[in-house]
C-alpha cells in the first residue's frame, strides 16, 4: 500500500509539471529590425519572409504559456520555451525580414519554413527533431550540420551544399551543383538532381539520386547504399556489405 501511495504521488508530480494552454490566445508583435540570424529551441512554428516590405516578429501562442517563453527579438533572434508545456494550437511565429537570412539554428522539435532568401551563403544546424524548409529562394552556398532525427528541405537549384548528418535525419532536395555529403546511423537522402558529388556514407545510410550529370566520388560502409541514374563516371568504394546502383 505504501509503494502505492509513492507510485500515485510520482505519477501526480510528474503530470503537474505539464502546463497546458488555456486556449486562449495572445498575440504580440515586435517591429524595425531586420533579422539576419535566428535560432529556435521547443515548439515553435515558424515562418521566416526574407526580403519583405518591413520588419517585424509576430507571435501567437496561448495566453497563460507566455511564461515560460524567452524572446530577444534582435538582428540575432533567439527563441526558447522552458519547462513542460502543452499548448492548444501550435506556437506561431512570423518573421519578416528586409534582408536574407544568413544563419539558423533548431533544436528540439522547432519548425522553421523560410522564403525568399537570397544569402550567398546560409548556414544551418538543426537538431533533435527539428525541421527546416526552404522555399522560393535563391541561395548560392548551404552548409548544414543536423542530427537526432532532424529534417531538412529544399526547393531552390544551390551551386553547393555541404551537409554533415547522423542519426535518423531525413534530407530533401530538388537540385545542387556541387553535393558534399557526410551521412551516418540510418539518415535517407533523396535529390532530384546533381552535378557533381563527393559522399561518404556509413551505417544503414541510403542516398537517393534521380539524376547525376557529371561524376560521383566517394564510400560507402556499414549496409549503406546509393542508388542513382545518370553518369557512368563513377568512383564510389563500397565496403561492409554496402552497395552502389546504377538505374538505366
């Protein structure tokens, strides 16, 4: 009887450190800053306009979670929510920006869609469960870290991108001139086409490409694979019961 009285009051603490949104909603608006890096750590949904008619950061979320939000709302926007929290509508974030978006970082199941950037380069790191989209934009330069189930996407023709991954993530991509990819523990890439690509991949990666054009170079370990079709100019070790297809 006593263990169970212990096991009841644990469960009882462990329930009352969730708070939950009381459904009813605020929102606040920050303006005249244009945002250049971003960073997000929990339940945020984002949206990030870059090159946009003005400069603010609108954000909706219910009214009695607001406490447990950090907000610095600068050139470097940083985003965090603390403790347990349940909201009753997903935590929305708009961001317009008069300029690109150089930088961001997700952590934690943040959820970031951006659009219209046109950065020479944008770097990103994006982790636990985190997810980044990007749209309708024009970036020249990707360089990409992500781990523990993160996603990432994008729809724009990069000259280059440079991803380093591990650990479940799921990766996305219309088109790139140059792919550097680094990809280990069960991450699955598929790419709809390639110029050139350097890949190393280990540990029950697989690597998807619609269609490469110029060569691709690299290893593969650990039951990893590569599918792809295309160029016959290619230079990939396999290892370890990995393998490497060529679809006509």
């Amino acid at each position: 009887m006593k263990f169970a009285f212990v096991l009841l009051g644990m469960l009882f603490f462990a329930v009352g450190c969730i708070t939950t949104g009381n459904g009813v909603m605020r929102q606040q608006t920050y303006s005249n800053i244009a945002v250049e890096k971003l960073s997000a750590y929990g339940q945020w949904n984002i949206t990030v306009n870059c090159n946009a008619a003005e400069n603010s950061c609108t954000i909706i979320a219910d009214e009695n979670l607001w406490e447990f939000f950090e907000i610095t709302y600068d050139r470097n926007t940083k985003l965090k929510t603390t403790g347990n929290i349940w909201p009753t509508q997903p935590i929305t974030v708009v961001v317009n920006t008069t300029t690109d978006l150089k930088s961001i970082e997700l952590e934690n199941a943040a959820q970031a869609t951006v659009l219209a950037n046109c950065a020479p380069v944008m770097k990103a790191e994006i982790e636990n469960a985190a997810n980044l989209q990007m749209q309708k934009s024009k970036v020249q330069t990707y360089d990409v870290e992500m781990e523990n189930a993160a996603d990432f996407t994008w729809e724009d023709s990069p000259n280059r991108i440079k991803i380093k991954a591990e650990n479940a993530c799921q990766i996305k991509g219309s088109s790139v001139g140059k792919l550097v990819l680094i990809a280990t523990n069960n991450c699955n890439i598929f790419i709809d086409q390639v110029d050139e690509a350097q890949v190393t991949l280990s540990n029950a990666t697989d690597l998807v490409i619609r269609n490469i054009t110029n060569l691709i170079n690299g290893s593969v370990r650990g039951g990893s694979d590569i599918t792809f079709s295309g160029t016959t100019n290619c230079g990939v070790a396999c290892y370890g019961g990995s393998s490497v297809v060529r679809q006509q």
